[in-house]
C-alpha cells in the first residue's frame, strides 16, 4: 500500500471542512434572511458563516483581507455598491446558467459579477387626504411648481437616492439631470434627514405632503405591532411614476462571488438557491420585497399597492453613474 503524506492528508481535510461553509458577508441587516440559510444548510449540507455590517465595512475589510480573504460571497443592496464593489476588484466573474435563465438581464451584471436577488421600487408616497394621485405622473414632474414646500426625500449621500438620479441621468443628459435635481431642492418641505420610513412618517405628521421612498417600508409601518405606525400608514397612499414612458424604477438587493473566495463552488451554490421559488418567497414574505424571478408574487400587502410597468434600465448601468450623480446633487444642494 503506497503511503500517504500526512501533511497530504491534513490538506484534504481541511479542504473538506472548508468546502462544507460559505462565509457571507452581508450589509442586509434582515432577521427573516435567517430562514433563507438554514433552509441552503438543510438543503445542501453548506453551513452558512454570517459577517454582518455596513456595505462600506465590508468593503473596506476584504479589500483590507486581500488573497487572503475568508469571504466567499458579498450580499449587500443597491446597484451602486455592488458597482463599486466590482470596481474594487472584489468579484469574480460566474458563469451560471442557473443565474442567468432565472434573473432578468437588466438585474444582473453583464459580466457576471454580480447578481440581482430581490428588487425595491422607489416610488412616490403621498398623503392621502393633502394629493390626489391624479396630481402624479413622473419623477421629472416632481419639480413642479406645485410640490414647492411639500416633498421630502433622504439626502444626496444615501445610495438610493444617487440611484435614482443616475436613472434620471441615463434618460435626460447631465444637463436637464442638473435642473432636475436644483428642482427637486427648491420643492423640499425641509433638509433632507433620515431613512425612508422617517420621510413616510413626516407626510403622515402633516411635514410634507409626498415622498421619495422605496416600497417595502411602508408594509412595515402597515404590519407594525405600534398603533400609532398603524395610523400613520392608514394615511399613506403610493404612486408609481412614469408608467407613461419608461416606468418606474426599480433598484435590487444583490450579491456575487468574492476573488479570492475559498469556496467558489459552494458560493455559487448559494447565489443558485437564492433564486429558488422558495428563497424568492422568503424575499417577498420576510422583506415585502419583489422577487426578482417570474412565478412568485409579493406577499398581499405589497401586492396590494397594485401591478406597474418597471424601468427596464440596466442595474449597471445606473449604479456606475452614482458618482456623477452625487456630483450632480451637490451641485444643486441636495445635502
């Protein structure tokens, strides 16, 4: 019997044992995303190793980690960090077909890197005894005159607000995106401050009387175990602009493969269960997000807000364009 090397040996164990984790570094602070873990363990034998913190965090620490990076996959939202993610050099390209047949081209990176997973639209919330929803029609007529002193919205620091400008400026040019944003200033009711559910609860308050804001914070407020939440979403009704032309647009959770990740095989694996009818599920039910692949609906409450044509622009697209966006916005003062 030949001999084997202990040293040998020893490499193929710890070859198996790694190959039976994935080390997610995640930015969606999401407790229900929980169950979309145990069930890949349960489905595959892959324990999931969960680093939880900021998108910039985790940026910042795998650039810091270098070759020898620990992290298979990186899960965070927005198309404008997993763009500068990639810009990092902190992918790989993955060619699945799993992927690619189960997630819409414009949700994905055209190369590979990266992988839209749930979907959010950025809508407008309105109060529904101030506006009549026939006053709303697009993102560009948010600088109406009308709307002076009545809109709110988060600063021009918050990645999904450079994801809507770089939407606008994919459509209208720098120029006329310059204007739109010195419009959008001119109407705020006040500096912008806070997330999207402060903006929802400020137009219930009577601050404002419409809002820039993803949907799924408001089947938070709905479903919320405070009265007062309750009553404030009662309130609030929600309005998705430019189903005239392009649509409304739409901005994703996402994740991709880390360069150096350890356990390529079962990072994809994972990326692959995320776009399961029963993750999408998870997606829908845990977060009221929108699943990203055809077949699973939103839960009722999201679904309620009714159907709506979504722009069709590429994620990349408008997530490469969030720099020129914030220099944009600043130009404007957008804070």
């Amino acid at each position: 019997m030949a001999a084997v090397a202990v040293g040998s040996l020893g490499q193929k164990r710890q070859a198996l044992a790694q190959n039976r984790v994935v080390n997610l570094y995640s930015s969606r602070h999401y407790d229900t995303d929980n169950a979309l873990y145990e069930n890949f363990t349960r489905s595959t034998g892959i324990r999931v190793n969960l680093v939880e913190a900021e998108a910039n965090q985790l940026i910042e620490r795998i650039r810091r980690e270098g070759r020898n990076s620990p992290a298979d996959i990186l899960m965070t939202v927005d198309a404008g960090t997993l763009w500068r993610a990639k810009e990092a050099g902190l992918f790989q390209a993955v060619s699945s077909s799993t992927l690619n047949s189960a997630i819409p081209a414009n949700l994905r990176d055209p190369q590979g890197f990266w992988f839209g997973l749930s979907k959010r639209a950025r809508v407008i919330m309105y109060h529904k005894d101030r506006v009549n929803p026939s006053e709303l029609s697009t993102y560009e007529d948010l600088v109406n005159p009308k709307w002076r002193r009545r809109l709110l919205s988060r600063s021009s620091t918050n990645v999904y607000s450079q994801s809507l400008t770089g939407s606008i400026l994919a459509v209208q040019g720098e120029t006329k995106t310059l204007e739109w944003a010195r419009g959008i200033v001119a109407n705020f009711a006040r500096n912008p401050e806070g997330g999207d559910t402060p903006q929802i609860l400020a137009v219930a308050a009577g601050a404002g009387d419409i809002a820039i804001s993803n949907t799924y914070y408001l089947p938070r407020l709905i479903r919320s175990s405070k009265a007062d939440e309750r009553e404030a979403a009662s309130k609030i009704g929600v309005f998705f602009p430019n189903q005239g032309d392009r649509g409304t647009h739409v901005n994703i959770s996402g994740g991709g493969v880390v360069a150096n990740a350890p356990n390529r095989e079962g990072a994809i694996r994972f990326l692959e269960y995320l776009t399961t009818p029963e993750s999408q599920r998870i997606f829908a039910d845990g977060n009221n997000e929108y699943p990203v692949i055809s077949g699973v609906s939103p839960n009722e409450v999201v679904r309620g807000f009714g159907e709506f044509k979504e722009d069709q622009l590429n994620a990349a697209t408008f997530g490469a364009n969030n720099p020129e966006a914030l220099r944009i916005m600043d130009r404007a003062g957008w804070r």
